[in-house]
C-alpha cells in the first residue's frame, strides 16, 4: 500500500511540474505519464508530440541505477546522459513513447520518485560552435621510386613503391618494355634491379605485375629473340635468375596474378627444430615465389641464386658449398660457386625452401706416400736410362774394334 501511495504522488508531482514547464507557452497542450516496470528495471514516458522545430529535456529520476539506456518507439538509441550522482538520465524528447532500460545495475535497485523536469525549447538562429578537432596523424604513405629495368642494350625506369622491406612495381610502360626487350636490340639477361633503392630497411621482398614477367617471358623463349633469363636484384645483393623453362612455369601458376619474391636470412620462427639442428649457426636462406597468396615452390625449370657471402677465417673459395635442407632437416648438395671479388655464393636449383651455406674443406692425398711414389717412380727411370746408356757405350765400342780390324 505504501508503494501505490507513494507512485500516485509521484504521479501527480510529475502532471503539476509539467504544467508548470509549459505554462507560459500557450501553444503546449502537455500530456506526460511514466510507468515504471514490476520488476524495476525499465521506465516508460509517454508523452504527447511537439510543435515542429520544438523538444523537452525530460531528466528522469532512476534511484539506485548504475546507468541506463533510452529508446524511442522505433527502437532507436536516443543520446542521454546519465548523472550516477544525481541519480538521473537526462535527454531530450520531441513527443511519443520512450523506453528507460536500467544497466549494469547492482540487485535490488528499485526506481523511485519519478519527477521529470520538461524544459520545452525553441528553434535558435545561433549557429552550434564547432569545436577544433585535433588532426590525427596520417599514415605515411609508401615512399614513391624509380626502379631500372634494363637488357644488354637498353635500360628504362619504372615506378615503384616501397613499405618497409617490400617494394612493389606500380606501373610499366609496356611500350618502353618493348625496347628493352624487343627482337632487334641486344637483351642477354634481363635484369630488374632494387639494389639502390633508399630505404630504411633491407628491401628483401618484390612484387612485380604479371603482365611484365608474361612479356618478358615470352620475349625469352621467343627463338628470334637473344632474351635469355629475368634476374631480379635486392638491395643487399641478393638475386634470383629464371631460366626459360622457369619463366613459363611460373607464369602458368601465376595465373595473371602479381608475383611476389623475397630472399630473406632464415631466423628460427620459420625453421622447424630438425632445420635449426641442420643449420646451426651456418648462415641460412629462406627463399619463396608467390602469386595471389600461393607459394610457387616448383619452379619447373633451372633458376640461379646468388647470396652475399663473407668468407669466414680458415674457409675457403673451394671449400664453400650450398645444402637444400629440407623440413626433416635433410640435405641435399647444389651445384655450387663462389665469387672471391664479389663476395657472394651463386647454386643452382629447381625449387624454393631454405638453403644453407655451408664449408667443406677439399679432400687431399696422403703426402708421404705421393713422395714415396714419386720417388719410386724416379728411381725406375732412373735406372733404364742408365741401362740404355750402357747398351749404347758397348754398342758404340764393339763397332769402332770392328773398323780398326777391317783397316788391318
């Protein structure tokens, strides 16, 4: 009984100081009520619509709430504001029905005293003050270059973009392709090189459109054209060359997708356990060719790498030799060189994992018993030649005593 005594004051507070807001507009005809929900978690306000142009602030009472929500008919959020304080949500209203949903609310919190405050309003010619806005920082963009590609005879630069290690081929004039790579100009290798490119970092990873490979391709295995491999250079050195065979294949998996390559020093989160026991503390490769996300790993043809290699102390040029190691940690030997004046160790190969630099030192021959062969073998010649020498002397005595006999 005291509940329903104190809701029909609360009522009837809520009609008295809802006249009382719009007394001194004549025009408003207000018509509030506000049900609170059996179990206390919602509060309904209806009331009656606004002249156009015209709101209410209704400031609802919500004792022992933590927060609330207010929709409107349609369901649609309406912007409030909750005082913790005060125990109020504030917001405004143009008329219809309102929903006050009570959120993240300890137990046992009852709405009570319902006494909206309406605050009825008019359209102002005051412009709202926009407040500055802190700029945010822009994301800086990729760094715009130029990038060489040239043939034996003829060189044209290209647009590219570079973001941190990767640099990426923007646009070619396939017109001016042509003349790098056209039937009657010197070609030999056609090399695409991101050796010079200023960067932060290590440009350890390429992407390069389709239609160049699909053009320089078919320029390679055109017979009446000298084309004879696309080389692609890093900024540390590092290449990769694909052959004809290599090219096409990869061209016919690419599938008119951009390709990507990257040359990268493997680290331990891409080796498995049995790769890292393989590898040790040799330097190490891992090298991929992807187009559209998929990795290209049989290249159905030849391709040569070269990698920047320092020779360390007690190795030697002979010695260094290169291992496909494989995810078991097994190996297997390339065909491999190095370049004493370049520094770098070039191996052949017709798929892509991780390969890894290692030294052997060349087997050598037993010394003492090359010097006892040799020796022996000196001593037998040695020995006819005196023995011929010999037959010669008697051979050349016995035929002057058979002139002097003759004379006699």
């Amino acid at each position: 009984m005291k509940k329903i005594i104190v809701m029909i004051l609360s009522l009837v507070m809520v009609l008295a100081l809802s006249v009382c807001a719009f007394a001194d507009n004549d025009s408003f005809d207000p018509t509030l009520k506000v049900e609170p929900s059996a179990d206390g978690k919602t509060i309904t306000v209806t009331m009656n619509d606004l002249p156009d142009g015209v709101e209410a602030e209704l400031i609802i009472p919500c004792a022992g709430w933590d927060g609330a929500t207010v929709k409107d008919s349609s369901g649609k959020t309406v912007e409030a504001t909750f005082d913790k304080s005060a125990d109020t949500v504030t917001f405004a209203a143009v008329g219809g029905t309102y929903t006050i949903t009570k959120s993240n609310a300890p137990s046992g919190g009852t709405p009570g005293g319902y006494y909206p405050v309406v605050t009825p309003t008019t359209p102002s010619e005051t412009p709202t003050e926009t407040k500055p806005t802190t700029p945010t920082q822009p994301t800086t963009p990729p760094a715009e270059v130029t990038v060489p590609v040239s043939g034996e005879e003829n060189t044209i630069n290209v647009e590219a973009s570079v973001s941190g290690s990767t640099a990426t081929i923007d646009k070619v004039d396939m017109t001016k392709l042509e003349g790098v790579i056209g039937d009657d100009v010197a070609v030999g290798t056609v090399t695409i090189d991101f050796s010079d490119l200023e960067s932060s970092e290590t440009i350890d990873t390429v992407e390069i459109p389709a239609d160049v490979v699909k053009e320089i391709a078919e320029a390679v295995a055109d017979p009446n054209n000298d084309a004879e491999s696309l080389e692609i250079v890093l900024s540390d050195g590092a290449s990769i060359e694909f052959d004809a065979a290599a090219l096409a294949e990869k061209v016919s998996q690419a599938g008119g997708a951009d390709i990507t390559i990257s040359i990268k020093q493997a680290v331990e989160n891409v080796l498995s356990a049995a790769q890292q026991t393989t590898v040790g503390d040799r330097v190490a490769f891992d090298i991929n060719v992807t187009s559209g996300g998929v990795h290209i790993s049989d290249m159905g043809g030849k391709i040569t790498i070269h990698a920047p290699y320092e020779l360390r102390d007690g190795e030697t040029a002979e010695g260094i030799v290169v291992y496909y190691v494989d995810d078991e940690g097994n190996q297997e030997k390339c065909e491999t060189s190095y370049d004493s004046v370049k520094k770098r160790v070039n191996w052949k190969t017709d798929h892509l994992s991780v390969y890894m630099i290692a030294h052997e030192a060349p087997a050598t021959d037993d010394a003492p018993a090359d010097d006892a062969t040799q020796n022996d073998s000196g001593n037998s010649v040695g020995l006819w030649i005196g023995v011929v020498l010999v037959v010669l002397v008697a051979a050349i005595v016995v035929l002057m005593i058979l002139i002097k006999r003759k004379k006699a």
